[in-house]
C-alpha cells in the first residue's frame, strides 16, 4: 500500500518549461479565459447575466451564507477552548518560528490591504447616509453604522481565514501533506484526495482566488483614480480605469519577471508604516478624545449584537441592504480564504491551536476596529457637525470619500497622495501574492515552478477586475465575489468536519496508545545528547539525506530481511526524499512505515518570497516517520539504527494488535 506521503510529488508534471497539475492548471486556466472574453466582447449581456446571477444567490442561498459563516465562527472557538487547542501546528517537539511580537506583527499586516483603504471611510459614512433600517444621518444611525461595519470586519471574516489557515497549517505541518486545499479532505477521502474529487476542490479555491483577488483590485482602481482626479485632475471613468489597470498589473508582473522578492518585501513593510502614520495623523488632527471613546463604545456595542446580527436574515421584511453588503462581503472573504489562510498557515508552525486561533482571531480584529473608528468616525463627525458634507458626496461618489474626510484635515493633499500611494502598492502586492497563491495551488505545490506561470495568473487577475469593470462595476465587483464563493463555502464546510475528524482520531489515538501494547514505549529512550541535539538542530537537506542512506536505509533492510525468513513478504520503495518499509497481511491491510526528508518553511517577513536565491534560508529538514494509521508524524532525526527499529517495531505491534493479528 502506497503511502500517501509517497505520491505528494505525483500530481503535478514538472519540467523546465511548466509545473502544473494539469487537471486544475487547464480547467482553471479555461474557465478564467471563457469568463475574460464572455465579458469583454458581449458587456452588457454580461452585465445582465451578473444581475440574475446575483439574485439567484441571493434568494436561494443567503440562507446558506449566514448559516455557514455562524458556524465556522462556532466551530473556530470551540476549538480554542476545547482538549483540542493544545495540540501543536507540527510535531508535538516543534516551537514557534517566530515571537509573539514578530507573529502579531505579521497577522496585522494581514489584516491591511486595499478593502481597509477603501471601505475605511465609504462603509461607515454609507451606512449612516441609509441604513438598512431607520432614519439617516442622525446619532442613531451613527452608532448603527459603526456596529454594521465591525459586524462585516469583525470576527466572522477572521474565523473565515482561520478555518482555512488551520486545516492548511494542520494537515501540511503535522500530517505532512501538501499544502494545498485538498489536503483537509484527507480524512474523509484518503487518497481520492489525489483524484478527480480533489482537482474539482482545487478548481474551485482557484475560481474563488482569483474572483477575490480580481474584486479587490476593482475596487484598488476605482480609488486611485478618484485620488488622481483629486490631485491631478484626471478624469473620472471606465476608460482612464483601464488603463491604470493595465499599467499597475504591469509594474505587478514585471516585480514577478524580475524576481524582486525584496523588492516587495520593503514595499510590504513602506505600507504598513505609512499606513500607520497615516492612521496616525488621523487620529491625532482630529478629535482624538472622542476617537478614542467612540472606539470603546463601538467595541462593547458590537460585541452586544453580534449574536442576533449574525443571524439577522430580514425573513419577514424583505431588504436588498442583506445582499449589498452582508453577503457581498461573506462571499468576499470566503473568496479570499485560500489566500489569507495560506499566509497564516505559513508564519504559524509551532503554535497550538489555541495560540492561533486567539492570536488570528483578536490581533487583526482589534486593528481593523481601530481603523475604522479613525476613519468612519471622523468622517461621520465632520458630516453631522456641517464641517464637511460626506454623506452627500458618498451618494454621487464612493470611491472619493476618503479624499474628502482627509481634505477637511490639516496637510490634506498629502495625506490624499499617500493614500493613492498606499493603494497602488496594495495592488501591486496582492497581484503578485494572489499570483503566486494560485499557481501554488495548479501546480500541486510543486517547488519552484517557473515563473510565467505565476505572470499568467497576475496577467489573468488584472484582466478579470477590467472585465468586471466594464460590465457592471461595483455590482459585478460584488457578484463576482457573492457567486465565486457559494461552491467553496460548501467546501469549507466539509474542510471543518475533516479537520473536527482528523483532530478527534488524533485525540483517541493519544488516549489508547498505551492500551494497545503493554510491552515497550511508544518511542525508543534517547540519550541526552541525542535529545539535545534534536532540539536544538537545524538540520540542511544533505544531513537528512545522509541519515536516511547510513541509518535509515540499513535499518529497514534488515527488518526487512529478518521479516523474510519469517515468511512474509516485505517491500521497501524508495520515492523523492521517501523511504518506506511496507508489509501486506492480504485483508487485513498493509502496514506501512515511512520516512521522509521533510522541509520545514521558515518564511520571512512577507511569504510571497519563493526566490531560488533564498531557499536554503527558507527551509530546515527533518527526518519524519509515520505510519499507514494515519498517526502523527514523528521526529526520528538522529536515531541510531536500534533506535529506528525499535520505534517500528513498536508501531508494527500496534498495527498488529489492532487487527486482531496478536
């Protein structure tokens, strides 16, 4: 029996020219192109299409969206809180990669991009301009705004990333599988992960990816071009839009070409610092006592409705606000998962689950309320003090309402010039992120594949937000994400009862090791110097391709050849970087003992980094074995060959005693 370690590699076809996972590379690749040209040669069909498209996912399954993001909420903090959040994102040995202040620093900078630009102040002021319900502009509608707006940031679309992030974290660090989405399904399919189910999965986190990805960068552009026209005085349409496209997917797939990781690196770490002292300078200028206040209030009301308006369904009063912006943005960060929920699966090896979920679930929380108090309320008080009307201009123009708060502050052209500068930056960033994101996930995480792959997909990411542009604008923008996410959203939840299965076996497995065979531990005793050593080392490819030729190799043979004379029929096969002992009892299964040269990701501070240049700084190995039960994998590094035997002697008496064989 094949060990599925053993046939990670299998998926993707790798060459000099192309790395892909043919299935989900083409189909993906295909039903992007049908939509770019479904929607550039025919708009205003595609405009209509897009309407109807809309009102079918609302009416039929908004019910579905509200159900699911509850649940993954739910399902996010009970496991925090239960037996499961002490269970280790990696070997139960491993230890966090980076401190508390270096991970929280990276989830902030998750929590930034071009949608806190953006909604920053044209959420908050819209929704006190007309609510869903009552009275516009008035202090009610104030205080309702700003409770609406931390509802759509707030703890919902984190527990959205984490579903994602941790099954990615989990099944990759700890089981050892690739790290793609198809992965989480594992324990509910087993190697039809590697099939035609696991491709449609695949295909559909790409069609998610993209469709996000695409929907923020419409709304990138359509800020930069009111930033420009506030500035410079370029005008205001589809056409000056387009090409702002064209030229920032450009700058985005010539940092690709050009390999800038840290070029991008420095452009990630310039934005948040602007973005700080932009908050800054807002908070500051402004009323900075009643800033502060109302961001307590704020706070305490929103955890007051969170309940009742999470499950606010307007059932018996019919009201399009639910489809404009609740399930515009559920749809939106369901979109949005694979991308963010790679990031944080990839700077967070070595923390437990309660570790990430708390650490996801409030940093960024509490950073986008701030956010958006600084700016939604100050907005909010210059209109309903007369200073500034933004109210009014947010009815004629979204995308200028943030020029207009930052016009009635001290310093206002500068402030509005690094805020275009903030979202062009953005964009260029989440262009080549989102790129690299989806050509991880078509290439079957294949190591480096060629860069034109990754070209194509920001090429293709560019191309979508034009096409949505053009037919449709803001209401395509929104449909796109609303209808790219239903299938996923149905994935997800299945990625939640995998993970809530993967974790419940693992707990069980713990609980009865020691029942199952009463003769020796479950690993074998180390000296001291041994455990130090592995504790402490970090380990190249070389080292762990050494143990496995002078250690792991001969131990195997010869349990191998003893299991001969003994009338069985043992093979040992051989894979890229694998090694594995397999033993078959006809129907009672086989056993599988497998040792593998794991890589270990030590990202840095921003994880779109794939350069060649920097891989040996990027990776650690370790010798990892595991068996065909679907238990941990475990640390064997630096056993001596006894050592090794007697770990899969002990495990071999397991299988055996589980089958009723002894």
């Amino acid at each position: 029996m094949q060990d599925p370690v053993l046939e990670e590699a299998a998926p993707a076809q790798e060459s000099a020219r192309i790395a892909v996972n043919p299935p989900v590379f083409f189909i993906s690749a295909a039903l992007i192109l049908a939509f770019a040209l479904f929607g550039a040669l025919a708009p205003r069909v595609a405009e209509g299409v897009f309407s109807q498209v809309q009102d079918f996912v609302v009416r039929d399954f908004g019910w579905l969206y509200i159900t699911a993001v509850a649940g993954f909420l739910v399902f996010v903090i009970y496991l925090m809180l239960s037996r499961h959040g002490d269970v280790k994102l990696g070997p139960d040995e491993s230890e966090p990669e980076y401190s508390y202040l270096s991970w929280f620093a990276m989830l902030f900078s998750a929590g930034m991009g071009i949608g806190l630009v953006f909604f920053g102040v044209a959420e908050p002021i819209q929704h006190y301009a007309s609510p869903p319900i009552g009275e516009g502009q008035t202090v009610e509608a104030a205080r309702q705004a700003m409770t609406l707006t931390f509802f759509h940031w707030g703890l919902h679309a984190w527990a959205i990333y984490i579903v994602v992030g941790l099954s990615l974290a989990y099944f990759s660090f700890r089981r050892g599988l690739p790290l793609t989405i198809r992965s989480a399904l594992f324990p509910l399919i087993g190697r039809r992960i590697y099939g035609p189910i696991g491709h449609a999965v695949d295909i559909f986190a790409v069609l998610g990816t993209m469709f996000g990805v695409a929907t923020s960068l419409g709304f990138g552009v359509l800020q930069v071009n009111a930033g420009f026209a506030y500035l410079f005085g370029v005008p205001v349409g589809t056409g000056t839009q387009l090409v702002m496209i064209a030229v920032i997917t450009a700058l985005a797939t010539m940092s690709v070409f050009l390999g800038l990781d840290k070029g991008v690196k420095r452009l990630s770490e310039l934005n948040i610092i602007l973005a700080i002292l932009l908050l800054g300078f807002v908070l500051f200028s402004g009323s900075t006592v009643f800033l502060l206040q109302a961001f307590v209030q704020n706070v305490g009301t929103y955890l007051g409705s969170v309940v009742p308006r999470t499950f606010r369904m307007y059932a018996y009063e019919p009201n399009p606000w639910l489809a404009d912006w609740t399930l515009f943005y559920w749809g939106w960060w369901i979109a949005w998962s694979p991308f963010v929920g790679m990031f944080i699966a990839r700077i967070s090896r070595g923390r437990t689950i309660r570790e990430f979920v708390g650490g996801v679930l409030l940093v960024p929380v509490l950073f986008t309320f701030l956010w958006m108090t600084v700016f939604g309320n100050t907005a909010i008080a210059l209109d309903l003090t007369g200073a500034a009307p933004i109210a009014d201009t947010v009815a004629n123009n979204l995308p200028v309402a943030l020029f207009e708060t930052l016009n009635a502050l001290p310093l206002g052209a500068i402030t509005s010039l690094i805020a275009t500068f903030l979202v062009i930056t953005f964009f260029i960033t989440s262009a080549d992120s989102g790129a690299l994101v989806i050509d991880m996930i078509t290439s079957g995480a294949a190591e480096n594949p060629p860069v034109w792959q990754r070209i194509f997909w920001a090429i293709c990411a560019g191309t979508i937000a034009a096409v949505l542009l053009v037919a449709g604008g803001l209401e395509a923008l929104q449909t796109a994400a609303i209808a790219s996410a239903l299938p996923f959203a149905v994935i997800m939840i299945f990625i939640c009862y995998g993970l809530y299965r993967a974790l419940r076996l693992e707990s069980i497995g713990t609980s009865t090791d020691l029942m199952l065979v009463d003769s020796a531990p479950a690993t074998p005793e180390l000296s001291w110097q041994q455990r130090l050593t592995s504790i402490m080392g970090h380990f190249g490819k070389g080292d762990i391709t050494a143990f496995m030729a002078e250690t792991a190799r001969p131990a195997l043979d010869l349990v191998a050849q003893q299991m001969r004379e003994g009338g069985f029929a043992p093979e040992i096969s051989e894979g890229e970087d694998c090694i594995a002992l397999t033993v078959p009892h006809g129907e009672r299964g086989a056993f599988t003992y497998t040792i593998r040269n794991r890589p270990f990701l030590m990202p840095s501070f921003v994880w779109a980094e794939t350069s060649k240049s920097h891989k040996a700084e990027q990776r650690h190995f370790r010798a990892m074995a595991h068996t065909s039960q679907g238990e941990t994998p475990h640390d064997v590094t630096g056993f001596s060959q006894d050592q090794l035997i007697t770990d899969l002697l002990n495990r071999y008496a397991r299988f055996r005693h589980s089958r009723r064989m002894a």
